[in-house]
C-alpha cells in the first residue's frame, strides 16, 4: 500500500513560535519543522550537526517560498547550548509557544555485550537530552503563563525487541518523563503531550538498519508499509495545536504495528 497524499496546510499553529529539536536530516524533525511551517507557525530548528542544519534551513526556505527559519545549532548534551538554544529563540521571535522535542539516539546491541558508553551515549540523548530541553522551556513557558510541549518517544517503550534494551529503556522514560511533567505543568496552563511512532522511513534510518530487519518491522505493519515522517509530523502538529487543549500527559501511538 502507497502512502497518501500530505494534507494541505490548515494554519492550526498561525501566530505560533515552534522549536523543533534535531531537524535536519530527513526523518521526523525535518518533516516536522515543515508541516509547523504549512500550519502557519514561525519557526526555530536546531540540531547538533551544523553543516545538516543549514541545509534543512535553505530546503525549508525553499519549500516555503520564504526566508529560511531561524537555525541554532544546539547539543541537547550540554546544558548550556540547551538554555543558549532556548534564549536564542526568545531572541529572534520573543515568545515560545511550542517546544518538539525530536532529538534521540538509537542503536543495536544485546544487553550481555553493551558497554556503559553505549548505554549512557543513548540515554544522555533520547532521555536526559529531552529532559534538559523541557527543562529549559518550562521556566519560560511558566512565566509566558503557558505553551506547549511534544515529545517523540517511540512503540518501544511498551514493546520488546532483542537488541535495544538502552533504546526501549530511554524511550519508555520519555513517556514517563511526560505524565509526571504534564501534571507538574498543568497549573502553569502548559500542555505536555508525547507521540510513540513504530516505523518511520526516512534515508538516514536506512542508513543505520539492515535491510532484514526493516523487513520484518514493516511486514509487522497493517498497512504493509513504514510511516512517512509527515505522517508522524502531523500528529505533533495535532498536539501542538489548539484542537488538542483538553489533552496533556498522553502518549498518542502513531502506528499501525500489529501487538
């Protein structure tokens, strides 16, 4: 079965500033920059990787038709480019209305043979490294008097496979990581919703999946395909929205994985 046709744009974020994590590339980030983009936001990228990120600003400024968004290179390692990151937002636009946080790290290793560098090197990114950026945003986000947040946690956080237990065990702490905070936030009037996507196709995943167990994941797909990254994309775009205002701790599964 062939993807559909991406919605058109329906302006659900129009007076929006949307900070998008690790957006360069082709996977869920860049597509989600993009679909903020058709929705009307004005929007910030960030990624670790500085030559990528100003590539993905020239291919959204292109995409657009406009100037090309507002690009700061940021390692959501290190606390200080995340607060950097977040204060070069407030810089540029004045506001933050959305975080997405889409930076991660996977990897494939039996737990017998993983050493704590690849452990930690995981979970320092897909979960501490969201944690540092929700961290920094909600200190403004509670003084603006509200805004919302979107992680990207994964279907492995409730399902098991061999080979990525760091990966499962990071994930599985970003959908907790989003109910405490949500309820933490409420009172602020801050929104902290989560997408657990399965399989999203994209060049750079193929790059580091063999082609076997792309394979697999994809037969165990209803609709006989991986997702398209705007397919995730616009789920956040969702949650980000004001259609999802009575929404906040959730983890939305965006898949059509048999269980």
């Amino acid at each position: 079965m062939t993807a559909p046709t991406p919605p058109p744009g329906r302006d659900l974020l129009a007076g929006k500033v949307v900070l998008v994590t690790a957006a360069a590339g082709t996977g869920i980030g860049h597509a989600t920059a993009e679909r903020c983009l058709e929705e009307g936001a004005t929007v910030v990228i960030s990624d670790a990787h500085e030559r990528r990120l100003g590539e993905a600003a020239e291919a959204l400024a292109a995409r657009a038709g406009g100037s090309a968004p507002h690009a700061i290179v940021c390692d959501v390692t290190d606390e200080a480019e995340v607060q950097a990151m977040v204060d070069g937002t407030l810089a540029a636009h004045g506001r933050l209305d959305v975080l997405v946080n889409n930076a991660g790290l996977g990897g494939t290793a039996d737990l017998v043979d993983m050493t704590d560098d690849q452990w930690d090197r995981v979970l320092d990114i897909s979960l501490t490294g969201t944690m540092r950026c929700m961290r920094a945003a909600l200190r403004h986000m509670y003084g603006a008097g509200g805004g919302v947040i979107v992680n990207n946690a994964s279907v492995m956080g409730w399902r098991a496979q061999a080979g990525q237990s760091h990966y499962a065990a990071a994930k599985a702490g970003v959908m907790a990581l989003t109910r405490c905070a949500a309820i933490e936030a409420a009172p602020h009037g801050v929104r902290i919703n989560a997408v657990a996507p399965s399989l999203a196709m994209h060049a750079f995943l193929s790059k580091v999946t063999t082609d076997e167990l792309l394979e697999e994941l994809t037969e165990r797909e209803a609709f006989g395909r991986a997702a398209e990254p705007w397919e995730v994309a616009t789920v956040i775009a969702f949650l980000a929205s004001d259609y999802s205002t009575y929404m906040t701790g959730e983890v939305v599964s965006v898949s059509s994985q048999r269980a």
